[in-house]
C-alpha cells in the first residue's frame, strides 16, 4: 500500500484484494476454459466442443481468447509466437451486440480481466486532517484514471468545505455573532 499526501488529504492506494471475478460484472458474458486454474460454470450449459462445433444458443457469439501464460498472464485476441507458453485460454461467450457492431469494448473486456487475473486492480481511500474517511473505492484497472479520479473527489471537498465554510460565515454576519467568535470558524 502507498500512503501519499495531496493538498492537506491521506491518499491509501493499494491492490484490490476483495474485486470480483470480471465475468460477474456484465450479465451474459460467460468465459468457458478447459485450463485447470481457470475453470468456471457456464450458466449457458455449453462445452468447449459445443462452440467449437458451432453450437451457440441463439443470440449468443464466441470468441477465442489466447493467453500467454509464464510469470504472469497475458490475454489478447489474436495469436502469441510462442508455441510453448501461449494456446487458446478458452472462449468468451456473450450476448450478441453486448459489444457493438464492431465489437470495440471486447479488447478492453479483455485488457481488464487480464488486470484481475495478474492482481492489477487497484483501490483508494481519501482520509481528512480528522481522521475521516471522504471516500473509498476499489475495482480501477488503470492508476492514471485512479489519480484522475482521487484529484476530483478532493477538488470537489475542497470547493464544499470552502462553499459550508462561507455559509457559516454568512449567517453568523446576519446574525451579529462578535467577530472574535467568527474567527475561530
């Protein structure tokens, strides 16, 4: 875990220990393997051979998925040049259009499960001067968003805190509060 300072907050970046299996995320995508480590149900009740005959259930399309397994895992929808460490992982199993025409979000589905299987998922919590958690969040495949994302959330408590901060303010003026009872808002 990395414990970093921004603009007066505690920023906790870390591996995502507790991220769900990619697959459970979007309904009707189901990933079928013959790979001992990485089995999982098909609620389909399809086989590898059934796709490989071309038996898909209606409104269903398969795509092979290759993975390049030695140290780490890396997937992709094309071919690897290594005969030894690289072969058909096994097949992705979605709706038809769940993708697009052109399929253009398979390759960062793809691209993310990578990122859970290697341990690649990060998450963040924002802590104030108090102690308090601002926000906490988990699942980020990609640390320059996860940033992005933290520098916001902060920006915009900054803003709030100034916005109630001069509100505050504002009343006790209309309400004549002593100045020396102002200053220590």
């Amino acid at each position: 875990m990395e414990v970093l300072e921004i603009k007066g907050f505690e920023v906790k970046i870390g591996y995502d220990e507790s991220c769900w299996m990619y697959d459970e995320l979007w309904d009707g995508v189901h990933f079928l393997s013959n790979h001992r480590d990485y089995d999982n149900e098909c609620s389909l009740d399809l086989t590898i051979e059934d796709i490989i005959e071309g038996n898909i259930p209606e409104g269903y399309e398969a795509v092979a998925i290759n993975s390049y397994i030695h140290g780490g895992i890396a997937l992709s929808l094309g071919e690897f040049d290594c005969p030894w460490d690289s072969g058909v992982f096994g097949f992705l199993v979605f709706k038809t259009g769940e993708f697009g025409e052109d399929k253009q979000g398979l390759e960062g589905f793809v691209n993310g499960w990578q990122a859970i299987l290697n341990g690649h998922i990060y998450y963040y919590s924002i802590i104030d001067s108090d102690g308090e958690i601002i926000e906490s969040c988990g699942g980020f495949t990609n640390m320059d968003y996860l940033e992005e994302e933290v520098n916001h959330i902060i920006d915009q408590e900054i803003e709030n805190r100034k916005v109630k901060r001069t509100n505050r303010i504002k009343t006790m003026i209309k309400n004549r509060v002593p100045l020396e009872k102002r200053m220590a808002v």
